[in-house]
C-alpha cells in the first residue's frame, strides 16, 4: 500500500525559508516520478516541481530560481527547499507520486503561510 507523508510546513516571514518532506512507503519509489503541487485559498491545485526517476527536473515559472526539488532514493523521500519565499506562495502543499503506469497518489497535505 502507498502511502506519503509530508512534513516540514509552517509560518515564515517573507524572504524567509522552508524545507518540506515527503516519506514514500509501498512501492518502488525510485522508478517513479514524485511532484509537488499547491492550492492556495479559492485556488486550483497546480504544479510547483517535479522529479523523475532519472533526477529531471522542471519547475512552475513563479518558483523557478527560489525552489529546489530534490529526492533521496535511499530514504524514500523527496524534498522541496523553498527560499525567498513571497505572501502568494500560502498554500496547502501536497505530495505526488506517480508510477510508470500513470497510477497517481497524493499525501495529506502540509499548509505553508508566508507572512508579510
């Protein structure tokens, strides 16, 4: 059974930084490709950055040069460190995996709010 657990989330002040977790179980993590998506307050949920199983990365625009997506096969984890981060980056932070055969999972979720 997969499963994912994040962790790491917070208050911070603008300019400030978070690094969030997410601790896979089940599965064979480092075949799969692991994401992080967000949904603000009456927002979509959209894509922040992603990772595939060969380490390649991409990121949304509005976090590209602040944001670093990052895995531990080892561990089962993947990571997200979040520099200079900015008031319009306050959303709910989910986990996302997805398998070689488009078989997708989500975690709990863990709120991020950056303060002004």
């Amino acid at each position: 059974q997969v499963q994912l657990v994040e962790s790491g989330g917070g208050l911070v002040q603008a300019g400030g930084s978070l690094r969030l977790s997410c601790v896979a179980s089940g599965g064979v993590f480092s075949r799969d490709t692991m994401a992080w998506y967000r949904q603000g307050p009456g927002k979509q949920r959209d894509l922040v950055a992603a990772i595939t199983s060969d380490a390649t990365t991409n990121y949304a625009d509005s976090v590209k040069g602040r944001f670093t997506i990052s895995r531990d096969n080892g561990k089962s984890t993947v990571y997200l460190q979040m520099n200079s981060l900015k008031p319009e980056d306050t959303a709910v932070y989910y986990c996302n995996r997805k398998t070689r055969w488009g078989i997708e999972y989500w975690g709990p979720g863990t709120q991020v709010t950056v303060s002004s």
